[in-house]
C-alpha cells in the first residue's frame, strides 16, 4: 500500500505558476544588467570575409560587441563524447550555414539600443553555392556544408538482425511504401532566454533556461576556456523544453557570458518568438521507405527500412536521431528479420534536433499506417494485426530493448472497447473514421552524451535535525512537473508526508550531477536515484528509532511520519523524534545520503513504456479540413506517480501530436523560413482540440521506482498514424506526406 | 609546511566588493517587490491602547498594514533555550517599553508611500511612568518594564571561587574603584535590510543581513507559525554586523516577511542609518565596582567586582553579557580567590545586546586600568606586573578557561619591545603619554544559544568528477573573510590549490547547520568542522589514488594538486585523476563528507586567544583632545590562517576600540536619543586613527585547525584602558568613566 505514490496530489508549483509568482528567466533582474541580441546571417551559405564592429561600439549605450575573433573559436555540440561529433562554433567564424547563423553580438543598456547596434555592424559576406534538399546534397559534386564532411554526411547507420530475405519469402504480404514527414517546432511557450553573470572573482552564473544545468555548465567551461568549477548554471523555472532546450549551451547562452565578461555588467539575452520558431533546431523531416513483408497470420516476418534524415546545418542530437529512427522501427512488435540505413545528411538549413518522442512520431507515422494498409491486404482487424505482434514481459528483440514490463495488450484491448472500435471501425457514416497507433518508448538511455566521471543520476537526501528533508537533484524540471513526482518518491521511501520535502535542483554548484531532461529519463534514472538516497537516509533515522524503541532497525517501518515495529504498530515514535536521536547518536551530524541509478549497459533502456491511441475524425468533403473530434489513449507507463501529472502529460501530447499531424510544419523556400510567428505557424486551438479520454493501464514494472516508467514522450508518437488511419477510414484518402493538410486531403479525394 | 593556510592568499570577494560588484540585500530586487516600513513608538513606556490604521489602508499604493493583532503574540530572543529569556514580541501586543519599539508596519509600492502612511496610523497610548536610570530601577516601588520580571531585573549572576577575604589579606595593596562604560552603536556599514518573499507554494524565503541565518530561520518560523522546512534564510554579502546582528530575527525580518504573506507580493525592510543608530541594540553600559588586592611580589591575590548592566528594555543577549562580565574578570591573568556579582536590569531606553568583545571592553576598561594603578601604588611597571600574573598554557582557571597554548607572556614582551616601553614609560615630555591594556578572549562557546539536534557546527565537502571542490558551510561570513579563511583550511587538507575551491554559505535549504557568527567561534569551530570534512572526502579520493598507483592510501600524500607516495614523490597521480577513479570506484556516487565539530561541554571553549596593546598618545592641555599617535598591538591567534585577514581584523578592532574610548557615545534625555546620525555620532576619521604596528605571536594551538585560534574579536578590548592608561602617563589624569572625552580630560587637570 503507497501511501504518498500513486496519489493525484496537486503540484505545489501549479498555484505560483498560475498567478504569476513562480520566476522564469525574464523575470529576473540584476543591478547594472545590460541587454544583449544577436547578429544572424541573411544568407544560407556564406564565407565570412569581415566584420567591422566600429560603428556599433561608437552607439552610445552600446557596452561590448563580440564576433567569432573574440572567441577560442572551438566547437561544441550536445554529443560531446568524440570531437568528430562537435560541429559548431558559438559564433561562426568561418562561415554561415544557414539563415540565422549566428555572426556576432552586441551588449548595451537596453534591448532597443542593442537593436540599433546591430544593424551597424558591417558584416562582408563571400555567398556559396547552398543545397537544401537532402538526396541532392547527398550527390556528387553538391556544395559541403561543412568541408571536412564529405558527401555531407553527418550520420550512416546501418542494422541488421536475422534473414531478410528470408522473411520476405515466409510473408504473405508485403507493401513497399514510401512517407514523407516535416519540420516541427518545439514552441515552447518560453523560448530560450540566459542572464550571464560574470564577476570579479572569476565565477560565472548563468541562469538559463535549459533542459540541463550540466551540460550548458560542460559547454560554457569548455567554449570559454574556463574550469568547470568557475562555471555555475542554475536552472530557474522553465516554461517548456520538448528537446528544443536539451542540446546544453547554445549561441545566447555563450554570447551573454562573454559580453559579461567583457563589460563586468550581468547581460541578459532572450530569443524573440521569431528566433525560437526558425533559427533554433526542430524535430527532423525524414523520408522513409518502409518495406514489410506479413505472413498470413498477420506475424510480422520482415522489414526494409530506408530513412534519410534532413539534418540542416549542423549535428545537434542528429546522428543519436539516426539510430533512434531505426530502432522506433521496431517497437512495440515483435520482429526478427530487419535492415536498416538511415542516413542524416547537412543542407543550409536550421538544424534537426531532438524533439519531444525524438524520430519517434516519424517513424511511428510510416510503420503504424502500413501496418493499417496491411491489415485491408490481409483482411484483418489492424488491432487484431496489432495484438498478434505485441511485444511482452520478457521479450528482448534484436536491437536491445528488453521489455520487463508490458501492459500494451491491455492498452490495445481497453482502448478498443472504450472507443467502440469493433462498432466503427469500417462502419461509421462517410466522412467520419476510425484509426489506431502505437508506440513503445525509452525510460531513459544507457549510452553516455558527455563524458563524465559522474553517474548518470544522483540525488542527495538530507534531513535536518527538526526533521525537514531536503532533496537535491539535478533532474530538471521543465514544467512537466518532475521535481514532484521525484518529491513523492522521496516521501514514500521515507514515510514521511509530502509536506516534508523540499527540493533544490539542477544547479551545478549545488546539486549532484543529473544529465539532464530527455530520453524520458528522469522518473526511472533520478527516480530510482533519489529512491536510493531516501533509502539510505531512512536507514540512519531507523537506527535512531530503534534506540529509543530498544529494538532492532530491521523490525522497523517509517509511514505517514511515524516508525513503528512491524506489527506492533502502537510501538512507536514519531518520524522527528527518530530523527532527533539519530542526530545524537552521531554528535549533530546531518542526516544525508547520495544514491545514484546507472542502467544496465547491455540494454538499450531500462525498461519501455506502451501507448495505444484511437483517433476519430470529421473529415470536411469541401474542405479538406480535418476535425479530430474523439481520442482515446491507453498508456503503460506502470505505476503512476502522480495520476493527475500523468493525465495532464497524455492531454499535452495529445495536443502536440494533433499540431503535428494537421498543422504545424516550418516550411521554407531558397533557406528562408516562410512562417515567422504563431499567425502563420499554426498551432491547434482550443477548438481544433479532440475530447480525450485517458486511459491508465497499471503495471508494476519491476525496474521502475515503485514500478513507474515513462509518461512524457511516448504518448506523442501514435497521435499521426491513428489520425491518418481514421482519414483513410473517413474518406479513403491514404496520406503518405504529412502534415495531413485539407489541400491533401482534398488532392486525394479527386476534389 | 603548510602550502595554503598561513599564507597571506587575497579574498577572492575584495575585488567584487572595491568595484560594486557584490550583491548585498539592498541590492537585490524582485518582480513585484514592494517597500515596508516600521511605526515606532514615540513613548518610552505606554500602554498601546488602540490602534487604528483604516486611513493609512486607504491611502492608493497601500497594500497592508499590520500590528500586534495581526501576529501570533508570541515571544522570540536569541536565547531561546528557556521561554523565560524570550521577552521580545515582533510587534507590540500590550505595550510599548522603549522610544523605538515597534507598533505596525506598512507595505507600499514605494518607500515613500510607505511613510506617508505611516502618519496617517492612528495610536492611542496610555503613557506609564518610566525609568532610565538602572539603580533607580533596582528600588522598591519603580516602574517595572516587564510586568513578569520583579524588581526589574533581567538576569542576577553570582560566582564565588576561593577565599576573597583570605586574598585580600594576603595582599599588600588593595584598591577599590568604580568604572562607568557608555553605550556604544555598532554602526556597521549596511544598516540591517531584509527582503521577504513568501509563495503560493507555501514556502517563505527571506534574504536578510544577518549573522546567523539560522537563528533567524528558527524565529521566524516560530513567530509566524511556520514549520522551519517552510522557512529559508540566505544570507548574501553582509556589510558588518559586530554582534549588531547576531539575535537572529529583528522586527523587519518578521514584519517583512508577514507582509509578504498578506500580499503575495516580495517585501523589502531596510533600516534607515538613524534606525540603526538609535533603536537596534547597543554595547551595555555598565557600572563596574572593582576591588583587587596584589602581594608585595605583584601577584594578583583576590579580586571582587559589582557590576551593573543597564539592559534597556528587552533581554537580548544581556544574560550572557552579565555572565561574560564575570569571566572577563579572570582574563587573562591567574586568580583564584574571587567573588562576583552581576546585575542586569530592565529600563526604558533602547536594548543592550552583544558586540565585539561582548563584555569585554567594559570589564577590561575597569580591570586594566586599575591594573595601572595597583602598578604604581606597587612602585612596579605595569608590563612587569602584568608578566607576573600571566596566565600559561596549561593552565585552567576557577571558571572552567583551560589554556592549551598561550604566546600572552610573548606578547607582552615584544609589544614592550616594539613599543619602546622602557624607553618611553614615565619618561616622555609633558603632554606625551604611552600606556598598555590586555586581553584574552575565547575562541567560541561551549554553551548552547538555541535548542537543536543538530551539532553547533558541521560542514560539507563535495568534489566534483573534475576535481572541483565545493565546501558547504552555514557559518556565516558578514565582511571579516571567514568563507575564505574556511576555504583554505580546506584547500590545506585536501591538498589542492585554492581556486578549486568554491564556498556556499549560510543559507538554511543548503548548508549544514553552524550557529552563526558571533563567540569570534568560526576559525575554531566551523574551521574545524571544515577540516574534518575535507579528512573524510580526501579519504575517498585517496583510495582512487591508490587503486592507479597499486599503492596502499595510507602511504600517500596529497598536495599542491597532487598525489604520491610518501618518500617517492615521482609515484603519484594529479588529484583530478585520483578523484575520477573514486568515482569509478562507486559508480559515479558523489564525492562528498560532513565533518561536525562539537566543542568539550565542561570547557568554556576550546581555547584562548591573547592580546596586549600599547597606546601612545598625545594630550592637548588647551582643549583636552586626546590623539593616539601610535598602537602596537601584539596578538596571538596560534598559526593565522591568512596574516593579511588578521593584519585587517587588527587594524579594524584599533579603529573600533579607538572610537569606543574617545569618543562613539550615545547618550539620551527622558529615553530619546541626543544623536540620530553620524554627524552627531563620531566616530574616528581616517586622521584620527593612530599608526598600527602589528605583531603576530605565533604559537600552534593544539586545539585550532591547523594551529589557530580567534582573531577578530579579543582585540577589541585592550585599547580603551591602553589610552586611558596613556592619559595618566601624559598628564596624571585618571578617567574613570568612558568615554574619555575632552571634557573629562580638561576637567581630570582642573583646566
């Protein structure tokens, strides 16, 4: 029985955050801080000949200006484990390598004045030849992106398991599509902002709005020439990631630290939404053909995959995006016969990166439509197809993954029921559908990005002598509410009301070293972490207890504040006085304890998490337009922490998922982004929204902190397939391109 | 050999400080933030009968105002072990007891609203008979401050050791004279400021000027009702406190805070200087009736005194003053027959409370001047005198001071030296005048200010995976350097160069308790807390040493960055290596340790520090001016972690001292203050400030990390009876009451 886990307890952040209390980056002011902005390249591909800074500098209120020569000009990337992977620069110094590149920046008094400077630097440009479409960059003779990478190829590769042809030969079936996907920006509703704060000790402090305090602190340390202890990072509140801020430093992050260094002054610089939306990185267009041969049973008996990757300028997270794309080919299913090349290629484009289900949503899009089209070529139920292939407790497939828990039958069965798909799918009225997708998702990753002495997650517990606990992480809670759910965990380890706990994060001098938030990590990796910590800390308050209780630490229980033995449970002391005597019995010495979580390295996650979603859909025979007016969605995510969190994470990415498949595309013509602002970029409104029901399908995993494994991410990738599934269902109109547009729509219906 | 203590390394927060850089809470401004002022009373004794604030409620950009109805009515103080000591409210419940005392305070947009609608709060006072004079409040029949507290007495402390009677008639000359000290303003540069926030979440943090973050933390969550873990205290740069600061809560932080509670909004408090001046706590005055008796030979054969502390109208820290007056009796010379008696009283001026030297000014004014005197009636020289009675290491007096290393003996000595004593002593023309003063002081305190399982002081130390140290301390750093002075007790163990080390300091979410500042207890204390801490973490490290080398770790040695085998210092790895492979050790489990330092209760402290300081002054017979032309002062604090630090507390406690004897006064009529600024309270300018020699003693006190003892405070108290002994040797004039004013001097010659 939990008595702090698995409840719907109300976040304390929610109420701070909703009248405008809690601090975010742009709230913060500091005496003498001064404003900065950045300089970005009007060309896609461009040497850098000159730039003449003097008639900025002459700007009165203008305080520093900076270019690529006043940096140690060496590179950075998220993917920090080999120099090879690191292909940019803070400032370029070079050339550019897309529109928006990042040239120089100006420092002054406020962000008007830095405007103006800006467009008083005199920057001479030497154009080149660019390329924007991947397969022609891939060719012969087509313009480098970057001159030591050649045929600018930033990733290959390549896997393969078992017998393809050998299973193409046992299949029934097989269909040879060919899908296409876009570019999606993150939109956090907070784009990145950074105040840098350099003083005369030689520390800096940078509060910075980031998905990891421990990267942003190893990229500013190295980039800057300075030791990592000068460096600070603290992650403030942080209105939303979704991977757009899980690269560590970028360019703003780096320019409002050395402009204070160079004026002594703390600088602030913010991205405009304009910046946000098109010059920062967004989640990869791929194109993908998808061979998979069905034997008549409908197991699945073979699939080709063939994935090129639209990199853009640079690496960011591409090349683990790359992998990513071919293992997502096989999950949630069975599958033992499997090729795969995915190659990510540079155009002059802003660069792919990891975003929210991290080549996920993309992949999910090709499998789960084919898996559609080949259950009408088999004549089966495509949640038949699915319940024939279902991974299971145990299974390990060809790449890695190990599943230690598995409710996906349960969520294919229950989702099916409550969206009565037996009674519409193939039977609704015209015009009105019915799809399914799914997808299985990482708990957290077992391969390093940074080359660290330190665990992949710690956390430190430490309980003060009237009984008050104190947990430090350095997960990084970005809105997700993470910080709680690491807060229930510690409570219930501990036995102690959830009132107790009070949380100091992701600040690099402060908390122990946590990665950071991506790859769904933070509930199993610092979960089990902080698990760990609490139990290592009760075990101190037990010894106190079974002092004063003359009896033995291991008869002992802690719960709901009170240490009691088991059993008897009117022996027993309070959870402070416990406290107390273990605070004497070892001279006042604090009570605190460190736990770390490091995962198997033979495996490729944890454990994975499960997602089933029904999508309906009104589909406008005029129009084109697509109403997705029900979504059900049945989720594994094992034990939830916090139910309530869990719901608000399926709703959120039910909303990401329905912008992704309908609406939200960056779209660009010459390199120049045609949509600049969130009138163009169109995001779903309120009533472009689905009704959704959450469905929780509990399983206790056994890996997971009181059984939890992921919420956050998963969830996103069945959200396109279903609703290209049910539009096929509505109208039968196949779309292999997204987004799935009212034009394609209408195009496909011969309108 | 010592590689970083013992070496006059400059404080990284110098140079911040010179050029404006350090934050202090005056500094700080937060989103929303509003201003609040305090409503003093204007009566030294009422009853408060009715407190009207509608009219200041209305006045636009008001956003609250409280008094005592608002409040729980609890009492608070900073001794806090027994209910009886605490005798101070936030805000007045029944009545007001001082010209000063707190009534209600106003929250506003701006400061200047905030005192516009002060005016418009309407009081009713029913004024009380008062009483200033402490004797007059010893009578029968006066005027009682404290309803509970008969006869006006505050605390009554008696100590008997010896036989007095059988002392006084061994002794060949015996004298009795009565001594009068006034009260002294601290006067830090940064009049204490604080700034509240409390959050939807429930959670209060408050960033005040404070020598013990702490104490302020416990008061406030007793006061407001409040667990502590809902309560944070930061303590940022602080611009002074000399005890000023060291009761924990004042009325602003309380007031501040319940502000912030009633309008979700940050509020900011800062004492104006002519609040500080006049209505926060100052040095106690004290009448001191002293009587010793001294053999033929110069040996010190009893001694009684009575004493009489005028307590103003709160308790404070006076009980312990009254207390410490007793001690300082006995320091720093041997004496076995004693009797002591200590009265504290209650009257209606503003509170006396601690600073530097707590007690020991006054008492020493008294004890070394008489000293001079018994000196001359013996036909002796004062420096002999003194010599024959020094206390030696070894030694442990009636009241419980054990002295593990004294250099007193080699103070005297080379003071008199450096001084030119024999020279000069009785010998200089007309007008001219040198004079010598001593003191012993404790290095911290054995007895307990406040209830708490945690021990008086413990540290942390965290090494990073890259070798990066940070030292966690709640000590509590308000000018004097101890965050560096700790720093390098830590670097010196661990054996790594200073800049690898970075400190967190007195704020209660993130650092182990310490007690605070005040006791001159931090070098000792916190010192060596920090040095157990940075034994422990460095044990780990070594152990990552001996693994690479195939070497046992108690052969190694850590230094200067490195680690090797003792004897074989080309067998050795950097620390950063060493510290990487104790991470691997444990699978990426933190570096870090708690050291505690719990001082031995029988003892008054750990040990003793030792001061003996010459003045030369010169005496202008016209206006009676007094002008310290030159101070040696000769100092032993046992090994000086950072010479330049002590050299700066030196200087500083000359300046103190020189402006407590001549002429920092404040004085009132019927309980209002005659000075409100520093106009009117002088204190010494740079042309009044004598040439310093100052000599360091060196002896290696077992007890102090790394052979240290106090340096900031004992200092203080040898100047005032230095220059009063100086006046007499100029111009036969013994000034029995300070401060040793113009007036008294022309007076003293019958000018």
């Amino acid at each position: 029985m939990n008595y702090v886990v698995n409840r719907s307890l109300p976040r304390p952040d929610s109420r701070t955050k909703a009248i405008g209390q809690a601090a975010y980056v742009g709230d913060m002011s500091l005496p003498r801080m001064l404003r900065g902005v950045i300089l970005r390249s009007p060309w896609p591909h461009a040497s850098v000949l000159n730039v003449n800074t003097s008639r900025a500098l002459r700007l009165p209120g203008v305080k520093a200006v900076i270019t690529g020569k006043d940096t140690l000009g060496v590179t950075f990337g998220v993917l920090a484990t080999s120099d090879k992977l690191m292909d940019r620069r803070a400032l370029v110094t070079d050339k550019v390598r897309y529109i928006g590149d990042e040239v120089a920046a100006v420092a002054a008094v406020d962000e008007d004045t830095a405007m103006e400077a800006l467009a008083l630097i005199q920057v001479e440009y030497g154009p080149l030849s660019p390329v924007y479409d991947p397969a022609e960059a891939l060719r012969e003779g087509a313009p480098l992106v970057h001159g030591d990478k050649p045929g600018n190829v930033s990733k290959r590769h390549v896997v393969k398991a078992g017998d393809l042809e050998a299973g193409l030969r046992e299949s029934a079936v097989v269909r040879e599509d060919r899908f296409t996907t876009h570019p999606e920006a993150h939109s956090p509703m907070e784009p990145h902002v950074t105040l840098a704060q350099y003083d005369a000790t030689g520390k800096l402090t940078v509060w910075a709005s980031t998905q990891s305090s421990f990267f942003v602190q190893m990229d500013l340390a190295k980039t800057l020439g300075l030791p990592e202890g000068r460096v600070r990072v603290i992650k403030p509140h942080v209105g939303g990631g979704f991977g757009g801020k899980s690269d560590g430093m970028d360019s703003l992050d780096f320019c409002a630290s050395l402009l204070s260094m160079k004026t002594g002054c703390p600088v602030k610089i913010a991205y405009s939404r304009e910046e946000e939306l098109i010059y920062t990185r967004r989640r990869h267009p791929l194109i993908i053909e998808l061979k998979t041969g069905v034997r008549k049973d409908g197991t699945l008996a073979a699939r080709q995959c063939r994935a090129l990757l639209d990199g853009g300028a640079y690496n960011s997270w591409g090349p683990i995006t790359t992998i990513l794309s071919s293992n997502w080919n096989l999950m949630p299913y069975r599958m033992t016969n499997y090729l795969y090349e995915g190659i990510r290629v540079y155009t002059n484009k802003a660069p792919g990166g990891a975003m929210r289900g991290h080549g996920a949503p993309q992949i999910h899009f090709a499998v789960e439509s084919q898996l559609d089209m080949l259950a009408r070529d088999l004549g089966m139920d495509p949640i038949e197809l699915r319940l024939r292939n279902a991974l299971e407790a145990g299974d390990l497939n060809p790449l890695g993954f190990y599943i230690p828990s598995s409710g996906f039958r349960e969520c294919l069965e229950e989702a099916a029921r409550r969206a009565g798909w037996k009674e519409k799918w193939g039977k609704l009225p015209p015009g009105k559908g019915i799809g399914v997708g799914c997808s299985g998702f990482v708990c957290g990753a077992a391969f390093p990005v940074r080359p660290t002495a330190a665990a992949f997650s710690a956390a430190r517990i430490v309980i003060s002598g009237d009984g008050q606990v104190t947990l430090l992480t350095g997960a990084v809670d970005t809105g997700q509410g993470s910080d709680f759910t690491l807060s229930q965990i510690a409570a219930e380890e501990l036995g102690v009301p959830i009132e107790l706990i009070s949380v100091v994060a992701a600040d690099t001098d402060l908390t122990p070293v946590d990665m950071g938030n991506f790859s769904s990590r933070t509930t199993m990796l610092a979960g089990n972490a902080t698990k760990s910590a609490a139990a290592s800390a009760k075990a101190r308050v037990l010894e106190g207890a079974a002092d004063l209780l003359e009896a033995k630490a291991v008869d002992l229980l802690s719960q709901e504040g009170r240490i009691f033995v088991k059993g008897s449970p009117e022996r027993g002391v309070s959870f402070v006085e416990a406290v107390r005597a273990a605070y004497r019995m070892a001279k006042g010495q604090q009570i605190t304890a460190e736990g770390v979580y490091v995962p198997n390295p033979r495996l490729i996650s944890p454990s994975i998490s499960f997602s089933v979603q029904i999508a309906e859909v009104e589909v406008d025979r005029e129009t084109g337009q697509v109403q997705v007016t029900d979504l059900t969605s049945a989720h594994d995510c094992g034990v939830a922490i916090n139910p309530m969190s869990v719901e608000g994470q399926l709703e959120g990415s039910v909303y990401m998922g329905v912008g992704y498949a309908l609406s939200e595309e960056l779209s660009e013509v010459d390199g120049q982004s045609i949509q600049s602002s969130f009138t163009d970029y169109h995001m779903p409104t309120v009533g472009e929204m689905p009704r959704v029901a959450a469905l929780h399908v509990e399983v206790v995993d056994p890996e997971g902190p009181f059984g939890a494994k992921e919420a956050g991410e998963g969830t996103v990738g069945p959200t396109a397939p279903a609703i290209a599934n049910a539009i096929f269902d509505a109208v039968g109109v196949r779309l292999v391109d997204m987004p799935l547009s009212p034009e394609k729509v209408l195009r496909g219906t011969g309108s």
